[in-house]
C-alpha cells in the first residue's frame, strides 16, 4: 500500500482526498487552492490527543475497510467492518447537479453512513483546521449543528446523528442511516435526512449524464472515465482555470525538496487537459478554460503571460512555507504560492494558442470564437513571434538558469502554424499569408539551431546537445512526422539516454537539485506514443499496461515514479499523468467497428 492510495471527491468548487478507512485527509476551501481545513496528509505539528486535519469515520473495533466509486462518479463508499462481523457502509461525496437553472456545486461535503449488519458502533471525528495547520478550529453548537470558526470563511455541520456524541468523541451504536452536510454557516433549509438523501441520487445521476456524453474507446473504459472524471474535479468551475493537481508539497522524490504547490492554473498542463478532454468530447472543460484564457489574455493586453495564475486568475502566487506541517511523511517543506509565476516560460503563448484553435472550427460550442477573438489571440501570437528564440527557464521550470529551448520554440512555431490555420478558416488571406511565412522563419530556425550534424539528431536547446524527454513532442506537434528520420534518430538517443527500463525521465543530469531520482509519468506515456507511431505497437501496448499496474486502487497516478522501487512520488493525482492515460487508451485502442 502506498502513502497515496487516496480518493478524491469534488464538485468543481471544493474537493477532499479520502484515504482507504473513510478519513478526510486533505482539502482546502473555499477552493482549491484555499487554506486545507484537512490537512493530516501534511502531518500538523504538536498534535494533542486527536490529530487535526481530519475526518474520520470510524467503528469502535473496527477490523477491516475498503473503498470504492459508485459506476462513472466521483461518489466514494467505503465499507467499514469490526471484529464482529458489523459493518457501515460510508458515502462520501461533493454535492453537483443542476437547481434552479444553474449548476448547484456549494463550498460543501457529504457524508451518509448506512448500517448494513450487525450493531456496529460509530465514532465520528471532525477535527478542521485553520491557518495552515497552525490551530484546530474553534467551534461552537446549537440542537442539530456544530460551527467551525474557519479562515476565510466559517463552516457549519448540520446532521440528524446525536451532536452531544460527537462534540464529547463518543462512540454510539447506529441503527439508522446518518447523514453529515459540512457547508456553508447558514442554516440548513428542509429536513436534512430527506435533502441529502436526494442530493446523492442527484449528484449521480448527474456524473452519469456527464459521462455518458464522452467517446470513449473500446479498450480500457473503466480506466480513461475514472481519469476523465478526475480530470474534470481538476476544474474549478466558476472560473474556468483547471490545476496541475489537487495538492501540495509531496515530494518529487523522498527527502528531495522537490516539494511544489501545484493547486494552481499552469497554461501548459491545462493546454493537455483540455486536449485530452476534446479527444473525448467534454467541451464544456474546453468552453470553461477558454472563459479563463480570455480574461489572462485581456489582462496581459499584449505583453508577458506568466507560467501559472490563481484559479482566480490572480497573478501574484509568492512562495513562503507552511511551519506548522511537516509535510508528506514528514518530509518537508511544506510550499504555499510558488516561485515559477515569476519565470520566463515563452512555451505558454504556443499553448494559449493551441488551446483556441479548436474553438474556430467546432461547431459544437455554445460560443464558437470570432474575428475579434482572432484578433485577440493574434497578440499572443505576436509574443511567440517575439520570443523563439530567446531563452527561458523551459517547461521543467530550471530556477537556477536559462536556455534557448527547443520545447519553447517548437510551442512558438505551432502558434505562428495555427494562426495561419485559423486566418485560413475565416477567409483573411493577408493575416494567413503573415503567420504562414513567421512560421516558415521559426521551423527553419530551429532546423538550423537545434540540429546537432555530427549526432544528427535534435538537441534540447539552440546550441546544446542535451536530451530532454521533451522531444518527443515534435510529433504531437506535428513538426516532425514519424517516419522522418530526423525524428527515427532524435527518439532512439531520447531512448538510449532518458529510458530506465519501464520508465522515461525527463532529464538525465544535474539540476537545482541534482540528478533526478524518480522517473516522470507523463513522459512514460510520451514514450509509449512514440513507440506505437514509429511502428512499435507490441512494446507500446506492453508498457502501456505496465502504467495501469501502477494505478492507485482509485484508478490514478501522481506526478511521478521511483524507477527502482516502482513507488509514487510527487502531487496527486496529476492531471499530467491522467491525460496520459486517456491519450495513450485513444491511440492504441482496437477501433469499435472491432466488434461489429
């Protein structure tokens, strides 16, 4: 068992990460990137008697526990059993479905206990805390609630199981379904067995509804809706912004440092979400995110776009340390905000680009893109034109140093290439005519700087002769095509360098932190990609399920790989590492006429 065989539950506002025994371990609120009023993951220090950080239902001996999703939804039930033979059956979820005509996702989470044999005893444990750790919160109680004095805001437990037995941490026999609603501090409106009740039903029906609107393939279903599904927690809603990953500070490795806050907006890895997402037909992500992209491109007016915003779209993320958690394991620190907002990432305007395309050609959209958002989107374009070739800290985010990197020019290129696409959609031959020559002027830059003519290969920057997993990309892209033998000899020195038997590194030497200690998962997939175009489907297929051996019991992936021990490493889940899995299922999947 892993340290995160965890379960998320969400509604596109607020999620929770649940461990195997029904234990609400990390989640922050009033959003994502808010202040964890779960936060055991990170371990608080100078704990009393009952940690804090959490919520745990449990039974007063209990003996064994497992967990599951109800079918195509982020609704857990855990099955909690004692020593003699009683069982509890716990749903948890995060209230989402339609009311009112619009979408009903409160700051708010859910809980339904139902006996199901023997006379269990309950024990409830609902500890939050506030300023990062710092301090539990302060609480007080009426007939049927308890308040929790909570920054920013407070919350409120309403529930029909006896108060007194859970403000005094007493264990009580259940005999009847309870039900727990820890939302907003106003009180609750109807009678809370029957609207809870009706609200899980709700929330069902409408994950169902969601999920059967994907083209999914034939080939690993239940895998690729649970990482859609998860993708899709990864959103928050009401601004359109999707995170790298619902946590912070795991670390990339054990004891490394390499510990990141990623509950925020990165422009690259929300650009493969979405991508992952359109190949599956979720345009209401792609609709969302273009919402966000055009307030971030408004705002920039022309100028520098950052790596990352707030899910809020607030540009200023500083990094400081949470001194009140030990971190993962206890290994620290532990990160609020971070540093790289303040980077040079030219990679981004290529993605902002990338993402809007499919909004002039698709039909579909409630608002397919106009001229005037052509307009808008050509002063991104612009800034890519601008800036190819000139040096940046890289996708991987070096903080220590610059390169001219190919990864980045290769994003300027497809820009200037899809801008040229778009103007050709919308008949403005001139506009077409610009893009299409600045694109020719960026891939014959990078055919010349970054083309090493003794190794005849590509380099992974103007000039260098690294190798970087990154390169593989050139397909995606579509600047090399698989059979060209630039690109046949670049992917067998990528091999030869950066595989490590099951897994792909990103890098191979030094960095801030020295060399690399765990393999990162969505270079895997890149790798598998690459196998099954250049015609090595039997390998592809074969190291593909090697990925799905590694799947958390929930069905996801962090960040990263031990390549030695095979153990997870890094924030979880990554919506990087789900986008694999969805595009690798796409790509080496048998076709549906397979069954006909």
């Amino acid at each position: 068992m892993s340290g995160l065989d965890l379960w998320p539950i969400g509604n596109c506002q607020v999620s929770a990460l649940v461990d195997d025994a029904a234990g609400f371990i990390w989640g922050c609120q009033p959003r994502v990137d808010g202040d964890p009023l779960f936060c055991a993951l990170l371990e608080p220090k100078d704990q009393d008697t009952a940690p804090r950080g959490l919520w745990r239902i449990s039974l007063e001996t209990q003996n064994s526990a497992s967990a599951r999703y109800i079918k195509n939804t982020p609704i857990l039930v855990t099955r909690l059993t004692d020593a003699d033979g009683a069982a509890i059956d716990v749903y948890d979820f995060c209230p989402r479905f339609e009311r009112s005509g619009r979408m009903y996702r409160p700051v708010a989470f859910v809980r339904v206990v139902r006996p199901v044999s023997g006379a269990p005893r309950l024990k409830v444990d609902l500890d939050p805390a506030t300023d990062w750790g710092a301090a539990a919160a302060e609480r007080t109680s009426g007939t049927n609630h308890i308040r929790y004095l909570l920054k920013p805001q407070p919350l409120r437990l309403t529930t029909d199981a006896p108060i007194i037995h859970l403000l005094e941490g007493r264990s009580f026999r259940i005999e009847k379904d309870l039900h727990f609603f820890l939302g907003p501090d106003e009180p609750f409106v109807g009678n809370v067995t029957q609207v809870l009740a009706t609200m899980l039903h709700q929330t069902a029906d409408h994950w169902r509804d969601w999920v059967r609107g994907l083209a999914i393939p034939l080939e690993w279903q239940r895998t690729v809706i649970r990482a859609a599904i998860t993708l899709k927690l990864c959103q928050h809603e009401e601004t359109g912004a999707i995170v790298a990953a619902l946590t912070t500070s795991i670390p990339e490795a054990a004891n490394s440092g390499r510990n990141w806050d990623y509950r925020y907006c990165w422009i690259r890895d929300a650009y493969y979400t979405v991508q992952a997402l359109n190949r599956l037909g979720a345009l209401d992500v792609l609709e969302g995110y273009l919402s966000y992209l055009r307030n971030i491109v408004d705002e920039a007016r022309g100028g520098h776009i950052q790596p990352l915003y707030a899910v809020s779209g607030e540009p200023k993320l500083e990094e400081r340390i949470a001194e009140r958690l030990t971190g993962y394991r206890g290994m620290g620190p532990v990160r609020i905000g971070n540093a790289a907002y303040t980077q040079v990432q030219h990679d981004a305007y290529g993605q902002i680009v990338l993402s809007n395309t499919h909004a002039f050609f698709d039909e579909r959209l409630l608002r397919k893109a106009t001229a005037e958002d052509f307009v808008s989107l050509e002063r991104v374009g612009e800034r890519a034109w601008e800036t190819y070739d000139q040096p940046d800290a890289g996708l991987w985010e070096f903080r220590t140093r610059t390169s001219v990197h190919t990864y980045s020019s290769v994003m300027s290129w497809a820009a200037c290439d899809r801008l040229a696409n778009i103007a050709r959609e919308l008949g403005i031959g001139e506009r077409e005519a610009v893009w299409r020559e600045r694109a020719d002027a960026v891939r014959a830059s990078i055919e010349e700087k970054a083309w090493l003519p003794d190794a005849q290969r590509f380099a992974a920057t103007f000039g260098g002769g690294e190798l970087d997993a990154s390169l593989l990309q050139l397909l995606d892209m579509r600047f090399l095509a698989a059979d060209d033998p630039r690109f046949v000899a670049t992917f067998e020195a990528v091999e030869n360098g950066l595989r490590r038997g099951e897994h792909m590194l990103r890098y191979a030497s030094e960095d801030d932190f020295g060399l690399p200690e765990t393999a990162f998962n969505f270079c895997t997939f890149w790798l598998i990609e690459a196998l099954h175009l250049v015609g090595r489907g039997d390998e592809a297929r074969a190291l593909y399920g090697k990925m799905l051996e590694r799947l958390t019991p929930a069905g996801l992936l962090s960040e990263d790989t031990d390549f030695e021990t095979g153990e997870l490493w890094g924030n979880y889940p990554q919506t990087y590492s789900l986008v694999g899995i969805i595009n690798c299922a796409g790509l080496l999947s048998r076709p549906w006429t397979a069954v006909r």
